[in-house]
C-alpha cells in the first residue's frame, strides 16, 4: 500500500492515469497477488510520468511493441515495487490492433485511508483479459 500512496502523492491529478492488470484487481477484493503495479495511461502521459518518477527509474520510457503489446513503455522501483508505466497502450487482436486507453474514460476510485486510486472497472479489466488470448489472462477470466 505503501507504493500506491506514494504514486498518488507523486502522480496525482497531474496527468490521467490508473492502476490496471492484476493489481487493479486486488485492490477490487479479487483474491490475486500481484507481482507489480501496471499504470495505464496516454502517450503523453507515460513520459510526463517518466519525468516525474526520474528517481525510480529502472527502464527509461520508449515506444514498445512485442509480438502481442505495443506502448510507451517504462519502468520504475517504487518503495521495492515494479511498477509498469504503459502510454497509450494497445493489443493484438485478431491480427489488427487495438487501443486499450479507453479505459482512462472509464476509472473507479478505490479508497485506500484518504486516497482515492484510480483503478480499471472489473467488467473492463475483464474484456481486455477476454480479448487478449494468453493462457494467464484466461486463468484469471
């Protein structure tokens, strides 16, 4: 928790961001342990947050693209945690790909003590595991 209060003391309302992947879960009471915290976020965003996150920096913010990924990646060491900075993240899908910021669009505020944590709906975490057709995608569907 401690990692999360500092990224909203940092990021705050800065620039549009959110907590997705298997963190945004648990922070929603589905019982997973994540491994990292994944930020979703714009093409701009992903460098303003890699300027504001300097410090931590573990992997500086470039375009990405893997086989089922492409973003504005980066990388940084929260408090001990990886955390994953991904702008204007999209997926292959079907052969064609498919932005996944519009869930920026979509956040649900997760109250930790005073902080509210911007977090992907479950139902729109649900489609983009459903989308994506990796085997540990489809163990937590």
């Amino acid at each position: 928790m401690k990692v999360l209060e500092r990224l909203c003391e940092l990021l705050g309302r800065k620039v549009e961001w959110m907590v997705v992947g298997s963190a945004s879960l648990a922070l929603q009471g589905v019982e997973i342990e994540p491994k990292d915290i994944d930020i979703l976020t714009t093409k701009e965003g992903a460098y303003k947050i890699s300027s504001i996150l300097k410090e931590y920096e573990v992997k500086p913010v470039k375009f990405s693209k893997s086989r089922v990924f492409s973003s504005h990646f980066g990388k940084f060491r929260v408090e001990g945690i990886d955390v994953e900075v991904m702008g204007d993240l999209k997926a292959k899908v079907y052969g064609r790909w498919v932005s996944l910021t519009w869930r920026l669009k979509r956040p649900v505020f997760v109250k930790i003590g005073k902080l509210g944590i911007p977090v992907s709906r479950l139902e729109d975490q649900l489609k983009v595991y459903s989308m994506i057709n990796r085997k540990k995608n489809l163990e937590r569907v």
